[in-house]
C-alpha cells in the first residue's frame, strides 16, 4: 500500500528499526504510522482494522488520514488525546450512530521525545513490549478500541511514560494481533501471545535486520508443522532500538 511507504523517513529519524509486514491478501486491514514534523518528537502507531483485504484497506486508509489529521494539522500531540479525538473522529466519518456500523481498530500509539529521552505510551485494545536491561515489560492500553460497538461508551484513555538514556538500549515492540493468532504447531493451535512474547525478549539482542529475520523464520516453522496451513490473518510486528 502507497500509504505505508515512509520506510525511508523512519530510518533517517530511527535508523535502529524492523518493519514486519505480511497483508494476508493484496492490501491490508494492519497499517503503521509515522509522523516527525517537529524535529524532537517522533510519533509512531500500529493500527489493527476490523477486517482484513479490501475492507480492512478501506478502514486502514480512514485511520492514515485521521492520524495525519490530529497530530499533523491539529496538532495535538498527547498520545492519549490523540486516540481520544480518533475514536470521535472514527465514529462521525463512517456515521456509527445512525448506520450501526460496528467497523474499528485497535492502536498502540508511541511519541518519543528524543530531547528529554522520554517515551509515551497510549493503547486502545493494544500493548506495547518494552525491554530494557534484559527486563520484559508488557504495557497495557485500554481494553477499549476505536470505534466499533458501544460508541456511546465515553473513551478514556491513559498516558503512560517512560525514560530511555545512553546508559542502556531501550527496545520497543508494536505489533498487530496478527502473529500471536497465527495457527500452527501439531497439533493445531494458535501461537498465543506468550510464546510471541518469549520470542521478542529472545530475540531483541540481536541487531534489529536479524530480529526481522527471526521472527519471519520462527512463524514460519510455525506454519509449516501444521499441513497445508495458511495465513490467518494480517501480520505487523514493529520493532525500535532507542540508544540516545
């Protein structure tokens, strides 16, 4: 998808990063997000949509626009604000209250402040893994999404912050719920989010293009112990190395 091809700005402002994208179709209900129009904060977001192929296309495009929308031309910039404004804005563009229209998304939603060395976390039905000195810190969102079922329900989210320095390599992981869900093994099960968690505090001491490499090789040794298996459903894993 041409709206997911900001690889190259990422890796000028966070040359330490994998992107894993496996769309299970064509196009993707799974999107991530970058925005760095002020020189010291970096925003970055793993967007789930309802639904995957074209559908799943159409909500990740509803999603792109509204996060350039809030954090780029009405520049809020707090994470939880953010995902506040995207549920209204979700809710009135796709008219949930009169259609009944049940589509959403789940965000996990980071700025890092590369001045202050200051990381802020917001989830909607989303985490976030962050590791730092070999500890494995699993940082819950909201077990609310944006939009979707229950749209009278007033969405609250909370800010979560943390400190990265040069002292110690912080790592961060979004991720969609595309790999943990992913059925293999023998016999048939899904992955299930404590063998994906297990995986990335495995993996992270490796540079990051090798991270990428083994997660890509794990899930698919995955599939391949169950026969003729297919992907289930879309697939996002993003992994960020903060060192200074």
């Amino acid at each position: 998808m041409a709206i997911l091809s900001f690889d190259e700005k990422v890796t000028q402002n966070l040359p330490e990063h994998f992107i894993l994208f496996k769309p299970r179709d064509i196009v993707s209900g799974d999107m991530y997000w970058f925005s760095n129009k002020h020189p010291d904060l970096t925003f970055i977001a793993a967007v789930d949509c309802t639904g995957h192929g074209v559908p799943g296309a159409f909500m990740s495009m509803i999603a792109h626009t509204l996060l350039n929308e809030i954090i780029n031309v009405r520049k809020i910039l707090s994470v939880e604000k953010v995902l506040e404004k995207l549920h209204k804005l979700v809710v009135r563009v796709l008219k949930q209250r009169i259609t009944q229209n049940h589509d959403g998304m789940d965000v996990s939603l980071i700025l890092i402040d590369s001045f202050i060395k200051r990381i802020d976390f917001a989830g909607a039905n989303s985490p976030m893994v962050m590791i730092q000195n070999q500890e494995q810190k699993i940082v819950q969102g909201e077990r609310v999404g944006i939009g979707g079922i229950k749209i009278n329900r007033e969405r609250n989210y909370t800010k979560k912050t943390f400190s990265y320095s040069r002292k110690q390599c912080t790592y961060l992981y979004l991720f969609s719920d595309g790999f943990q869900d992913q059925f293999g093994g023998n016999p048939k099960e899904k992955y299930l989010r404590h063998r994906f968690y297990d995986l990335l505090h495995q993996v992270h001491i490796l540079p990051m293009n090798q991270q990428k490499q083994a997660l890509e090789t794990s899930l698919q040794e995955w599939m391949a112990l169950y026969p003729n298996n297919e992907q289930t459903d879309d697939i996002l894993v993003m992994g960020i190395k903060l060192e200074s």
